[in-house]
C-alpha cells in the first residue's frame, strides 16, 4: 500500500477541491449579476422607491399594455436564466439568496400572467392614494423638490393609462365587487375639492429645506400650486368621473375571488404568493377554526378574570360601549400609543441584541384615507394610528396594535434590513407579508412575555386581536372559496372577536378585494412561534432569546420554508446568532 504524507494529502484534497469552488464561484457570480441586474431594471422601471430612502423620481411608471408586456417577457427570460445556474454548486449564502429570489420572481410573472395589474384600486388601496404617500416622505435636497413638480406633471399621463387598464378588467369582469367601491371616492374629491396650497400634493412645500434660499423656496411653491392647478386637479376630475360614471357602477357584484376569471388559479397563487406555502384553501380554513377554537378558550378564561359576570356576547357589547376603554381626544390616543412604544424601548436590550439605527414618529393617519383605512400601519420613520371615529378605536386594543405596527414590529424589522448592507438589495427593499405580518403579530404575542399588558382587558385585547388573525384564515378562505357572504363574514368577526362593528366592515371589505393577503398573518406567526418553541426544546439552557430574535431579523423577509430551514441550521450550531458580541 503507498502511504502519502500529509502535505502530499493536503495538495491532493486542495486539486479535487478547486474545481468545486471554481464552480460555485462561477454559479455565485451568475447568481448576484442576474438580481442584481433585474433589481436595478425593477428600481428603474417601476419608477419606485421601495425603501423611501432614495431621492425622489421625476417621473410615474409606465402602466400601459406595451409595457406590461414587456415587463411579462423580461420576467420570463430571468426565470430561464436562474432555472441554468446549478443550485448544486452555489455557495450556502447564495442558496438563501436563491430560495428568496426565486419565488419573487415566480410571483411577478404570475401577477403579469394574470394581468393583476389591470385592479389597480381597492377598497384598501389605490394607485392614487399610493402618491400621498411621496407627498410625505422627507425631502432631503432641492433636487427633490423639483423631481416632485416634475411627477406631478407626469399625473394625467399615468392616470390615462391607468384608467385604460381598469376599462380592459372591467371588460373581462375582472374588478373589485361593487359592495366594497361604494363611499371610496373621498381620496378623489380630497384633492378635487381642495385649494392648490391645501392639497397633500402641496405638503412638501409647506416647510422646506432651510438651506434653500428663501427666494428660490418662493418660486417652487409658486410652480407646485401651478402644477396642482393645472394637471393634478383636472387629472383627479377625470378619475372621479370615471370611478363613479362608469368603473363602480359596473363592478362585478360577485364577492369571490374564484369568481374572478380562471378564479380557482388565481386565489390559489395569491394564497401561495402572500403565504409563502402551497396550501389548498380548505386547509387553510381548517386550520383557522381550530386556532379560533383555541383562543376563544383563553378569551372565556381571561374575561373571568376581569370579574365580569354575563356571557361572551354580553362582554363583547361591554367592551364595545362602555367609555372607560376610548379615548376622548386624538391627542390622547397618540399620546398613549407614544408611552407605550417608549416602555418596550426600555426592554428592548432584554429582548434583542441588534437594534435599528432609524426611529419613528406617530402619527394620524391623513384625514383622506381614515375613514376607510384600518386602525394603524407602520413602517420605516412612522407609525400612522387612525385617530378617526374615536368611539371604535378601543384603548384595550392599542398595546398590541403598537407593538405590531412601531416597534419590535414593522417600525422595527423594516429597518433593520434596510440597515444590513451585508444582503442584496432585493432583500433589503422587499416585503413578504407572510415573513413581516407573521413577525409583527408574534410581537403582539411577544408583549405577554415583554410585561406590557398591564390589565386583563389588554390581554383580552391582544387575545382579540389574535383571535382576529385566526379568524382571517376562516373569513378569507370562507369569502373566496366556501360561497359566504359579506353578511357571514361580518357576523363571524362580530361573534368571535372584540373588534368595533366599523372596523369590522373596513377589514372585510379588505379581505373581499385582497384576497389571501389577510391568510399570511396568522400562519406567518405560527412559523415563528413553531421555530422558536423546537430551537427552545432541542438547545435547553442554551437557548438565548436575543441570539433567536437576531436570528430571524437578519434574515430580511424571506419566505416562510427559508426562515424554518436558518432556525434548523441555528440549532444545529447550538443557538449562536448573527451578533454573538451583541448576545
């Protein structure tokens, strides 16, 4: 037998290996030039900003057929390429980057395949209501300020082509039900009835950059009310003649999405593009009613608590009526919601090694959108909290709704991966609902252990609210799938959870022309909570709840398989996180 000495080994291995890491060197390389060369196409094409921390664009996107279908084919020539480069021989970091990729881009093709972008407008949303949004973003240079005149001019043109998609889903009966359109024209006629200088549009210009000279700050305001005048305003006129003219009056008056043309498809790809999973609509509906089961359970148990002495029911109308749980003012429910995101700042090194380097402010949410928004939304720099009709914005209910919207929830993780320039920008600018909802709700539920629910009532709450997500996946799935009515589904939120009638009819609405989307909270949560209770049996003492929660935060948002699959590798290591000097 020849017996090789060990440097002979050494150079042995180091010749059957080099060609293995020239592989995957040549696979990464493949990899990062192909999202990395599509990101910037996506940045550039969208005219979009999905950070809001670059500059502001000159101009809207292009929404007219030629373009979508360019969009179709370019998706379509990306999927072929990264379906050509050996998944095999990709680094472990590139493999995370790949699993995350890959379904984003499968989702765009979809979206383009099923020509979503032909229901531009909702119940919840709108493109319209989605520029208030760069109205109040931070402007950071003159250049800013200008770019914004300059996308203001480009509104009648992105309007037209805009309108001539919803004539084209109109067309096929591919619209939102009429019974969710009805009243929504108020964000229209907030800008139709307004003064140029009262205008959302005109909110940059009302305190601008001091280092612009004040001289040059006069002729852009001066320019911006043109504009408004000019092209915003008449643009608004014709979508409002539009949308009540023609569009609602026309909308289908089916509810569900399997209605919808190849409907079956559709609702099955938004449930795999919001969920993250391939689950069929009935196991997500069976899975609701035994998670409803189970929380209605420690709901009976915590209203005893309380010392109430009637039934479920009559506790419901209680906490629905009695004063004690509003607040009188929408300076007073600001001010609480700002206590409460001040107390977990003084738990959050308990809880997190890593922080965000950004805050954010609370405020209401714009008084165009709050009659029909819901109770709060949060992301980078802010937590907006509808402070609109008072007597349905129950104060039982405002610590899990803090924590879920600022932070350690989406005012929290949001910036945190815009902050880890150690990932692609496709995971730094991205959000997966399934990832960020289900993270957000697991705050909520976090705040148990956290010590922020003071009295029975707010555990009541953050158990309706809980109870409320479950009941999603029973609402949605029974809306879209299981022939319910609107009617139904505002009974079954009503008998099962805590949340004010009025908010209830906005969330269903919601549901009705969202589909799926409201499915990826719950089950989102569930991932995380099943992570951490199988990283917390299998590491024992070991286990460190910070060194878990930077775990799942530097991964960005991901799909739901990815997360699992870090917690696996996570324990395997024997629970180190990302941030060991942090731990």
């Amino acid at each position: 037998m020849r017996v090789i000495g060990s440097a002979a080994v050494a150079a042995a291995l180091l010749l059957s290996i080099a060609p293995i890491r020239a592989a995957e060197q040549s696979a990464d390389a493949r990899l990062r030039a192909l999202y990395t060369s599509e990101w910037s196409w996506r940045e550039a094409t969208f005219a979009d900003d999905e950070g809001g921390n670059r500059p502001i664009v000159d101009h809207l996107p292009k929404v007219d057929p030629a373009t979508q279908a360019m969009r179709l084919a370019y998706w379509q020539k990306v999927m072929k390429e990264l379906d050509g480069i050996p998944y095999a021989q990709l680094s472990p970091k590139e493999q995370v980057n790949y699993d995350v990729y890959k379904p984003q881009i499968e989702n765009l093709i979809a979206d383009q395949q099923f020509r979503e972008y032909e229901m531009p407008a909702n119940s919840d949303s709108s493109f319209w209501t989605d520029l208030g949004y760069t109205a109040r973003r931070p402007f950071k240079s003159l250049q800013d300020y200008k770019n914004w005149i300059a996308q203001m001019r480009d509104i009648p043109r992105y309007f037209s082509e805009q309108i001539a998609e919803m004539r084209a889903g109109e067309a096929r009966g591919f619209t939102p039900p009429k019974v969710t359109l009805e009243g929504r024209d108020s964000s229209i006629t907030a800008v139709t009835k307004a003064l140029p200088e009262d205008s959302l549009f005109y909110t940059p210009f009302k305190q601008m950059l001091p280092s612009i000279p004040a001289a040059e700050q006069a002729s852009l305001r001066a320019e911006a009310v043109k504009v408004i005048h000019d092209d915003v305003q008449p643009a608004y006129a014709e979508l409002l003649k539009f949308w009540d003219g023609e569009y609602v009056p026309h909308a289908r008056t089916t509810l569900a999405a399997v209605d919808l043309p190849d409907g079956k498809a559709f609702y099955r790809q938004q449930l795999r593009e919001y969920t993250t999973l391939d689950l069929s609509p009935d196991a997500i509906h069976k899975i609701g009613l035994s998670e409803v089961a189970k929380l209605h359970a420690q709901m009976l148990d915590v209203m005893k608590q309380t010392g109430f002495k009637g039934d479920f029911p009559a506790f419901l109308h209680f906490l629905r009526t009695d004063p004690r749980f509003y607040a009188k003012t929408p300076q007073e429910l600001l001010d609480d919601a700002a206590w409460i995101a001040k107390e977990f700042d003084g738990k959050a090194s308990t809880y997190f090694g890593l922080l965000p380097r950004a805050r954010f402010a609370i405020k209401p949410v714009p008084a165009d959108l709050a009659p029909f928004y819901t109770s709060g939304r949060g992301g980078p720099g802010v937590f907006l909290l509808n402070t609109y009709d008072l007597p349905h914005r129950p104060l039982y209910d405002l610590t899990a709704l803090t924590l879920h919207e600022s932070a350690p929830g989406h005012a929290f993780q949001i910036p945190l991966a815009m902050e880890d320039k150690s990932l692609p920008d496709f995971r730094r600018y991205t959000y997966i609902s399934a990832y960020g909802e289900g993270w957000a709700l697991y705050c909520e539920w976090l705040g148990q252990e956290m010590g922020m629910y003071k009295t029975p009532y707010d555990r009541f709450g953050m158990l309706g609210w809980q109870i409320w997500r479950a009941a999603r996946l029973v609402v949605d799935t029974g809306i879209h799938s299981e022939g319910w009515t609107r009617a139904q589904a505002i009974q079954y939120l009503h008998d099962y959870t805590a949340l004010p009638d009025h908010e209830i009819e906005t969330e269903v609405d919601r549901y009705i022309t969202w589909p799926g989307q409201a499915d990826s909270y719950y089950l989102g949560e569930m991932a995380i909570r099943e992570a951490r209770a199988k990283a917390e049996k299998a590491l024992g003492p070991k286990f460190n709840i910070r060194a878990f929660h930077d775990t799942v935060l530097q991964l960005g948002s991901v799909p739901l398989p990815v997360l699992t699959k870090r917690i696996d590798a996570f324990i395997a290591d024997g629970g180190k996180g990302p941030y060991p000097d942090l731990e």
